[in-house]
C-alpha cells in the first residue's frame, strides 16, 4: 500500500516538472516575440529599389536583402525551375514588392524575425458541395422514355435514362446548369435547373411517335438498338375507337401493317403475316404485363381504357424469346401505371355509347311473301308428292300453308278462285316487323371507366373500374363490371415491387327463341302475333295437324306450339369470373446487373345454365317421345319413362387455372468512353394452363326448389324403348340424345430456358441473338423431338450517327435492320401427344362390362412443334425536318413440320391420327409512311399509311390416298398451291335440259359425275380467300380544339364464291334465294341462265345424272372479294382550358365516331366480303353503319 502511494507521489512531482519547463519555454518565446516585433514590423516595412531583367532569382533575393537588411531562405531546386525574371521597383514596402512579384511565380514567404523564407504557395481547394438532381422523362402521353440523353450543356458530362425514364446528375451546389434531353423521333429539349431538385420532362413528337420505345414482355429497349421488326400503337389510339365487342384487337385494325383483322365468316379473323399453320393455332400470341394471356381471355381481363400501349413482334428476332407459340407473331399489351414523378391524385371519367341497330334483312336476298306463293305454285306437284304421302304420319310430315289450299283445289275440295283467295291472303303478309319486334332488338354497345392515378416518394397506383353493356340482336343481354388496381412500390434504392390485379364479373342473359332458330328460314308469311298482339299457334311448323291430335290422345299432352309464349317457358343465362394476379420484383444487385422475378395466376369460371319449363314444347315433345300409350286391359293409361312434372335443367361448367412463375437476369452496362453497350438477360419460365369442363342434365327439375325426379338414365340412354307415341322416324328405339353428364379436360405445361444479348457500339451498330429451350407435354417424348432450340441473330446499323452523314441535313433518322432466326407454334392440346387420348362410352355394347373407352386420337411420340424460319430485312427513315416517318420491311417465313389430323389406315382401330406432315412458306413486305402535310399553330394535317403484301404456298403434304375433283374444290390446303385456296369446276354452261355441265382436263363436256375422266386435273385454281393486299389509309385533321380523321381500309387480291340458289328439289318449306326465280325452265334458258333446272324428286341426283355441286363450285361462281370500306371517321372536340378551369377539370372531349360508312367492292352481286363466307359463298347477317358517342373528362 505504501508503495503505491510512493509511486503516485513520484508521478505527480514529474508531472508539475514538466509543466514548470513548458511555462518556463512560453514565457521566455513571449519575451523573444516582444522583443522580435520592432524588427520584423521594420523589416516588412523597408523600402527598396530595384531594376534587374532576365536575372535568377537568387540574385535578385540577395539585392533586396541587402537593401532591406534581411537573410532569404529558399530551396534552391525550387527557385531553379522558375528561370530568369525581372522585377522592378521604385521606393516600394518590401512586403508588398514580395507579394506582387512572388505570386506569378506561385510562390510565397514568410517574415521570422530578419529571415525571409521562400516557399511553394499552397492551391487552396475550395470546399464544394453538390446537390443531385433527379427527374423523368416521358412522351406526351405518360409514357416513360427509356434511352434519352440527357447531358450538361457546353461539357461531355451526362447519363441516359434508365427503363423507367428516370435520371440522376450530381451537380455543384449554387450552380444552375443547362440540361440538353435528346432522344431518337423527338424535339430537343433544354432544361433550365433552377432551386427545385426533381423534374419532369416531357418530350414531343417530332412529327408523332414514332414507335422508339420496344416492349417485347421481357425487357424494354429503345428501337434504335433493336435489329427486329416492331410496331407501336398508342393506348390513346385504342381507347378512342369504338367496337361492339370490347375486343381490343378489333380497335388495331389498320393502325400497324402486318395485322390482317378479317370479318369474313368463318375466316381467321387476326393474322400476323399471313397463315403459317394449317391445324395448329394461327393467330397471334397475347401477352399483357409481360405474362401470356391464355386464349379469350384478353376480353374478360384487360379495359381497353387501361391500355398503355401495344407492341406487335413480327419476325424472329423480336419474336423467338417466346418461344414454341410466337412463329404467328406476339401481340404485347402493357398496362398503365401510377407516375412517380406526378405526385397529384387525377381521376378520369371516359364513357361511350355505340348504337348498331338492326341488321339489313333484303341483304340475305330472300325471297317475300309474293315470290314464295309465286314459285310454290309453279313448283306444285301433286303426281311426286300425292296427299297421302304428305298427310300420313311419317316422320311428323308437315303441310304448310301455302300448301293446303293448293293440294284441296287438286282433291277438288275447293275451286281455283277459293284456292287463289287464300294464296292472295298470305302473299300481301309479311312478317318481318313482328321478327324485329318479338325475335330481335336492335345491337348496341355501351362502356364506363372511372380511372384514377397518384404516387409518392415510395408508392404509385393506378385503378379503374368499368362497366359494359352489351346488347346484340338475338336478345342477349351481357353485363360486364372489371376492376383493375397497379401498384408499384419502391421499397428500397435498389428494390422494387410491383402488383397488378384484374377481375370481371359478367352476366349474361340469352333469350329462348323459337325452335327454327334461323330467323332468315322462317316463311315471311308466318305472322308471330294476330292484328291484336296475342300470339298465334305455329303447330303446323312442327305436325300435320291430324297427326297432332292422334299424338296428343294417345300421350294425353298438349303438343301445341306457341311461339311467343314457348319464349316464356325457360331461361338461358350463364355467369363468369375471370382473375389475375401479375407480382414482380425488381433488385438491382450490382451496377448494370438486376435481378427480376415474376409470378402470375389467372383463374377463370363460368357457369351456363339452360332451362325449359314443363310447359315448354321441347320438354312435351321429348316427354312424347318416351311414353307409351295405355294398352287395355293391361295398362288404362299412358306411361311416362320421363318425369311428366319439372324441366330439362342443363348445368354446364368451365374452370381455368393458369400460373407463371420466371426468374430472369437484366444486365445494362455502358463502358469504354461511352463507345460500347451490352444488353443481356437470361432466365427460366415454368407455365402451366389448365382447363377443366362438365356438363349435366337433369330431367323433372324445379328451379325454385333445385331439385329434381329420378328416371333409368341408362336404360333410356342405351337401349330406350320401343312403340312410343311419337316414335323417331326409322329407328325402332327412341332412346336419349343427350348424355346425362360430360366431362373434359385439357392440360398445357412448359418449362422454357431462354437469353438475349444485345452488344451496341458508337451508337451506330448493334448486334443481338436469342436463343430459347422449351420443353411441354404436347411434344412427344421421342430423343428426336426434345431440346430443340429457337433462336435468332440480328443486325441493325445506325446510319445516321456516321460522320459522313452529318451533311445530309433533310434525313433526321436512317437506320437498317436484318434478322434471321426460328420460331415456333405448338401442338393443339386435346389434339395429340405422347400417350393414347380417351373418351369413355357407355354404349350398350359395354352393358355389365364396365366402362368403354375409344381411342380419340392415337399417341405419337415424335410430335413436335411447328418449325418457321424467317428472315426479315427492314429501313426506318425520318427525313425532311421530321415531316416524313417511313419504315420498310420485306420478309422470308418458312414453316415445315406442319400439324395436322391426318388420315390412316382404319384397320388400325382409327380413322385419323393428329401429326406432322407439311411445309409451307409466307413471303411479302410492309409499309408504313407517316407524314406531317400541314403545321401550323392552330392547324395540322397529318397522314397515315400502311400497306402489307403476303404471298403464300403450301410446299409439300404428306398426304396419302388419291385426291378427286370432287375432293379438291373442297380443300383449303395443296400442295404447290396457297394455303387458303379456292378450286373451282371450269363450267361449260347448262345443257338443253337445264344440267350443270363442266369441262375434265383435255376439255372435254361432262355432266356425269361419275365420270371417270373427271380427274384432279379438271379442276382449276382460282385464288385465295386471304387478301394478298392489305392496309389502311388514315388522315387526321386538328383544329384549334377540333380533331377530325378518316381511316379507309382495303384488302385486295383474293376471291370468294358467289351466294348460289340452293333449293334444286322437293317441297317449298322455308325460305330460298330470289336466285331460284332465275332458275332454268325449258330449253334455250340455258342461253341466258347458269342456274339449273328444279326437279320434284331430284330422279337426275339419285341416278347420278347431274351434280349439282358442278354449278355450286364452278369458276363462274367465283368473284373478286377485294373492297375499300370507310371503316371510321371521327370528330372530337376539347372544351377550352379556361372553361374547364371553372368546371375544375384538366380536360373534357366530346367525341363522335360513324363506322362502316361506305363500300367499294369489287363484286357486281352486291356483296359486302365482311358479311360473307368465302368458300361456301353464303352470306351473313349485315349491318348498317354503326354510330358512337363518348366523353372524356379528366378532374383536377
């Protein structure tokens, strides 16, 4: 212890030592100092004078410091680097001699005492401190930029946009610099950084979009650097077109070339390039927020109004990174979001009304009451169908009533002038106001969407709601409600998320209609309601009326048809829900390097219910049908084998569940001087579409209580019962048509592997590849057919940016673009694959066996997808200070492998089996031009064309068997012919008894069909029924706050067959074409007519005399099916800012649009192509113009 206080005394005492030194040093410094200062102020302040030129500085150091009386100290290798100098001075303070002439020398000196020390002077760096400035770039319509270059004005300095057209530049806090923002087809712009640290830039058109911004669904890139062919359409220009059907694909009809929208029955209605498939998928692949959308579903799920923009990916190296189903193009619909940088909440209002009407009913041609009356009594014959054949029991024969007076007057049971009185009293009926006001309602279309948008910070969202009414002419009425939320969340710097959510709920209810469903077929004379509205019996539609009363006393039913009233007894109405969730996540993990990841689920439901009543005809027919009648003594009364209380419920329901889930790497990275880019990414894909369906009936059921009444289902199903009351004509057994329950499913599974690099360099060349593995379970599992590959390269070169081009002062853009590569389109599912498909049977064949099963279509395991190679060459050019926009592309499609069910040897348990057996190729070019005519302030004139040539040829079918003539008029697809082709018989004319004659292949006249000279060679080629010319031509006009365009579109090149008389014998029972009033009567007609005769009994055809199809299918009846239509016209109008200012609105337009205005075809017959069917030459339901009305308000 006292050791340790030894030890602490001893440290203090040092301690106080070394204080006591430093006061003692401090204190004798502070003497020195006082003593020094006298001197050093005198030494500072000493005059000199001096006149020395070109002399070293230490001759110089050594006057002043004798005449100043001082010493200079200096590093003498530090005043050797300065060389000789002169200085000059007249009676001057040494301090301010020193100050004046060392500081050019960048040197400095410090006073100690009489010393002078010369030193090197310190740079003093200024402390800085810089600011970041942040912003985004988007076009006129919110659509972020990414690529723009946005650079410090007068420096080098600056960076690009990235994919959400944001931007970050540190700059010196106090400085107001110039940003100067360029971008491919747009204005430059400058920015003027002013105190605020966020901006949002938007940059205009240099004459309108021009398409710089390419979403493929993987990544987003700008156009310049794409080798692909693309084309953009604006969501503005979709939601401004109005359609009756909510599908936005019909809105896209003439706004990018490629897209063939087809409206001919029974024809594929959207085509990309022309057909690459023959019984595979042919149209294109729909992808929405990155994510296929699987078949009919775009309708259900995605609002026109919500619709950012849509890419179209048209050749293989755009295309090939989706794979096995993207060789018939890749339609991709992005969605709108919340903007970041619009921090304000907006909420919008668009809604429209579009009215169609009625359809045209003389376009069917069809004959009127007078014509019927006219030709039924020119046709009577009593001698081939003699009233006791028409009047016995079988089959339920009917006698109309144009008819009955005619076959009394033969009986002598009225005279001619009782018979003409009836005939005159049903040619002035007509029933057609009765068909619109009973059977039909006019079309129309209405549509509401409240949209709204806000962001903050962290967080942007977007919603909508809509609404659409759909009302078509068959009396069904469609309700529809989708709900649409977008949220983007940036949870970290380097993290982001985003959720999208889509629902729809539609209703629709369909009216029951009389069983001759074909309102067209009805005799016009047939009134539906008498003069005092109450409904007419129509039991003579369905039995002679003797027949009618033996049917009802031996079943005790009431087998009378009401019309109207049978429309009561039932309903048709189904329901539908269609979901989906699309979740993304973003990381960037490094610079350039991203992590994105995907999943998205999609669930659709629908439910039909169809409901007769008890009262309903259909179940007292069918109840008829299975009774029989009272068998005395045994039986007193009739027996039911169906429940004789309840109706016939069918329940039919669909399920779909579909999911995605991908993980994908992005890598962006800009390096050496900012010469070279590399664009990469490379990711997995698991997708998985499943669809499940069932059907139900159910016989005795009550709705109000869901329940319903036993029968033997099987027994009826399999092996009915025999000498019912109304038993089926020719057939001893009346058994049960409709299967008590059903049930189907498909599965569609893929697992993909996929890359894409994209390597820039100077701006100017850029070259990209792909290249994607899928596997699914519609391949066949053969080694052969697994792990193919698809893929692509392409090359595009920026020729503009060449130094060699800065001179050519009108051409704003010049960029050339090449790919080639392979695509894909997968197998039908249900169709074939590795393993034997099923259908269960309950035949009575299998009765106590169990189960029966049938082999649909036989297992191949060396399926595989359709393969097509393309090569595409393109030109985007902007010239003329931006008044002419021009892109050019001309394409090479090679599809082999194609599928299709081809037929086999039967002895192998089947008629067909589904396979690959064909090639085929597509080949053409694309136009789009785009000019800006006038530009004024208050004016503008714009134009828009667009134009697509496709040429196709199937190359080779595997097909086995002889073809004949007669098959070959009916084929789609020969080989060395184009796909879609029409043969025709080369008609000869009628001969003098009024037979359709055609020639075989030496030219010869035939009318036998039989014939063994008419030979596949006797038949001819006469076109297509795809248009090999296909486009648009739209103008818009825009006036102060007036908007007017016009869009014509045209098909040309390809033919269809002329609408034909198809009555040629036996009995007048519905209506027939007014053509059969020109038909062949006696000889010599044949001189101004090419309709064949009519025969009672059609003797001529069951003694293969004549073919009738020689006439239906003959070249004389194949016309040009080419048209221009004035598809719409549009006027809008914006109500000035000032007014909406006091409405406290951003915008309101009111708009009105005419559809279908005007025609030109080039057929004589009256026909509209797009209500026709081409290859049997029927025509369809037309339309006259439709008109839309709509407004658009956007809320401050």
């Amino acid at each position: 212890m006292e050791k340790k206080r030894r030890k602490k005394r001893l440290r203090d005492e040092l301690t106080f030592r070394k204080v006591l030194i430093k006061m003692k040093r401090s204190l004798f410094l502070l003497m020195v100092s006082l003593l020094s200062v006298h001197s050093v102020a005198f030494s500072q302040t000493t005059k000199v004078s001096v006149n020395l030129t070109d002399t070293p500085l230490s001759e110089i150091f050594a006057e002043l410091g004798k005449q100043a009386r001082v010493v200079f100290l200096y590093d003498h290798k530090l005043i050797e680097t300065k060389g000789k100098v002169s200085l000059k001075a007249d009676n001057k303070e040494l301090d301010k001699v020193l100050k004046e002439f060392l500081a050019p020398l960048k040197l400095t000196y410090v006073f100690e005492d009489s010393v002078v020390i010369i030193r090197k002077a310190e740079i003093k760096q200024p402390v800085k401190t810089v600011r970041l400035i942040t912003g985004v770039v988007t076009d006129e319509s919110g659509l972020p930029l990414p690529g723009v270059h946005v650079v410090i004005k007068g420096s080098q300095k600056g960076v690009a946009t990235d994919l959400n057209g944001e931007f970050k530049i540190p700059v010196e806090n106090g400085e107001k610099p110039v940003f100067v923002l360029s971008f491919i087809g747009m204005q430059t712009q400058e920015l003027k950084v002013s105190e605020k640290d966020n901006y949002k830039v938007i940059l205009t058109a240099q004459i309108q979009k021009f398409e710089d911004v390419v979403v493929t669904g993987y990544q987003t890139l700008s156009r310049e650097r794409s080798a692909g062919s693309f084309s953009r359409v604006s969501g503005e220009e979709v939601s401004r077109k109005a359609n009756l059907t909510g599908n936005i694909l019909e809105t896209l009809e003439g706004l990018t070339p490629g897209l063939s929208v087809n409206y001919g029955i029974g024809e594929d209605k959207f085509l990309i390039r022309g057909t690459t498939s023959i019984n595979s998928s042919r149209e294109p692949l729909i992808v929405v927020d990155g994510v296929v959308l699987e078949e009919g579903n775009i309708e259900e799920l995605v609002n026109s109004n919500d619709v950012e923009s849509v890419t179209f990916l048209k050749d293989a190296t755009s295309a090939s990174i989706w794979g096995a189903r993207a060789a018939n193009g890749v339609i991709v619909i992005t969605t709108k979001s919340g903007n970041f940088a619009d921090r304000r909440l907006r909420i919008s209002y668009d809604g429209s009304f579009t009215y169609k009407g009625l359809p045209d009913f003389d376009y069917r041609g069809l004959m009127n009451s007078a014509q019927i009356i006219k030709s039924a009594v020119e046709i009577f014959d009593p001698v081939s169908y003699p009233w006791s054949s028409v009047s016995t029991k079988n089959g339920g024969a009917l006698v109309y009533p144009h008819e009955m007076p005619l076959y009394m007057c033969a009986n002598n049971q009225i005279d001619e002038t009782e018979r003409d009185r009836q005939l005159n009293a049903l040619a002035v009926l007509d029933n057609r106001s009765q068909v619109e006001k009973y059977l039909m309602q006019p079309a129309l279309f209405t549509k509401h969407t409240l949209s709204f948008s806000g962001a903050s910070n962290i967080y942007s969202i977007y919603g909508s709601v809509g609404y659409e009414y759909n009302q078509d002419i068959e009396r069904a009425n469609t309700n529809k409600i989708m709900v649409n939320f977008k949220h983007n969340i940036q949870l970290k710097k380097w993290l982001k998320v985003d959720l999208t959510t889509n629902l729809s709920v539609q209703s629709k209810k369909i009216g029951i209609m009389p069983s001759y469903t074909n309102v067209n077929s009805i005799l016009p004379y047939e009134m539906l309601a008498d003069e005092q509205g109450d409904p007419l019996d129509h039991s003579h539609t369905v039995f002679y009326k003797d027949y009618q009363e033996e049917l009802e006393t031996k079943s005790l039913l009431d087998l009378s048809y009401v019309p109207l009233d049978d429309m009561k007894e039932g309903f048709n109405k189904s329901k539908s829900f269609n979901g989906r969730i699309n979740l993304g996540i973003v990381a960037n993990l490094a610079q350039g390097l991203k992590y994105e990841g995907r999943f998205q689920y999609q669930q659709n439901y629908s439910k039909s219910e169809l409901f007769y009543s008890q009262n309903s005809s259909k179940v007292r027919i069918e109840l008829a049908r299975f009774t029989k009648p009272a068998n005395p003594p045994t039986t007193t009364a009739p027996t039911y084998y169906l429940p004789t209380t309840g109706g016939l419920y069918t329940l039919s329901n669909i399920d779909g569940v579909n999911w995605t889930i991908r993980n994908q790497f992005n890598y962006d990275h800009v390096f050496g001087q900012d010469k070279s880019q590399v664009t990469a990414i490379a990711g997995m894909e698991i997708q998985s579409a499943f669809s499940s369906n069932n059907s139900s009936t159910r016989r005795g059921y009550d709705p109000q209580s869901q329940t319903y009444q036993a029968y033997d289902e099987k027994e009826l199903e399999t092996n009915g019962i025999s000498g019912a009351v109304y038993s089926n004509f020719g057939t001893p057994r009346n058994t049960l048509k409709t299967k008590t329950f059903s049930q189907g499913e498909t599965e569609k599974r893929f697992v993909s592997f996929y890359s894409n690099v994209a390597y820039t360099y100077d701006r100017k060349y850029t070259v990209n590849g792909s290249i994607r593995v899928d596997q699914s379970n519609l391949y066949g599992s053969d080694p052969s057919v697994q792990f193919k590959p698809i893929w692509s390269v392409g090359f595009a070169w920026n020729l503009k940016q060449e130094s060699f081009m800065d001179q050519v002062d009108f051409l704003s853009r010049l960029n050339f673009r090449f790919s080639y590569g392979l695509g894909g389109n997968s197998p039908k599912p249900g169709k074939g694959g590795p393993y034997n498909l099923l259908e269960s049977n309950t035949s009575s064949l299998f009765s106590g066996l169990g189960i029966g099963y049938a082999i649909m279509y036989p297992a191949n395991d060396k399926i595989r997808w359709e393969r097509t190679r393309t090569i595409n060459g393109g030109i985007d050019v902007v010239a003329f200070n931006n008044r002419i926009t021009l892109s050019l592309d001309v394409y090479h499609k090679l599809t082999t492998d194609l599928l299709a069910t081809k037929p086999t040897d039967q002895t192998l348990g089947w008629e067909s089996f589904y396979t690959n057996f064909g090639d085929m190729k597509n080949q053409g070019f694309e136009i789009s031009l785009n000019t800006r005519n006038i530009t004024t302030q208050d004016f503008s004139w714009g134009t828009t064309l667009t134009m697509t040539n496709n040429y196709n040829k199937v190359l080779k079918l595997n097909i086995d068997g002889k073809v004949t003539a007669s098959k070959k008029v009916y084929f789609d697809y020969t080989e060395g012919y184009a796909g879609n082709s029409l043969f025709a018989y080369r008609w000869a004319g009628l001969s003098n008894e009024g037979n359709p004659q055609v020639y075989n292949a030496d030219g010869e006249i035939i009318s036998n069909y039989q014939d063994e000279s008419l030979t596949e060679a006797a038949v001819k080629f006469v076109g297509v029924t795809q248009p090999k010319w296909y486009g648009a031509l739209t103008n818009n006009f825009s006036y102060k706050g007036f908007d007017l365009s016009f869009m014509f579109v045209y098909n040309f090149g390809h033919k269809m067959r002329r609408d034909v008389n198809n009555f040629w014998y036996g009995r007048l029972t519905r209506n027939v074409s007014k053509k059969f009033l020109d038909r062949w009567r006696e000889p010599g007609d044949e001189e101004f007519t090419d309709v064949p005769k009519y025969v009672a009994k059609s003797v001529e055809n069951q003694t293969k005399s004549r073919n009738i199809s020689f006439y239906e299918f003959a070249d004389v009846n194949v016309l040009d099916a080419s048209y221009v239509k004035l598809r719409d016209i549009t006027l809008s109008y914006s109500l000035p800012k000032r007014l909406c200012n006091k409405l406290y609105t951003d915008k309101i337009t009111l708009r009105a649009q005419a559809s279908n205005l005007w025609l030109i075809a080039a057929n004589n017959d009256g026909i509209d192509p797009e209500y026709h069917q081409y290859r049997s030459g029927l025509r369809g339901t037309k339309y006259g113009p439709s008109w839309s009305f709509g407004l658009t308000v956007n809320f401050k």
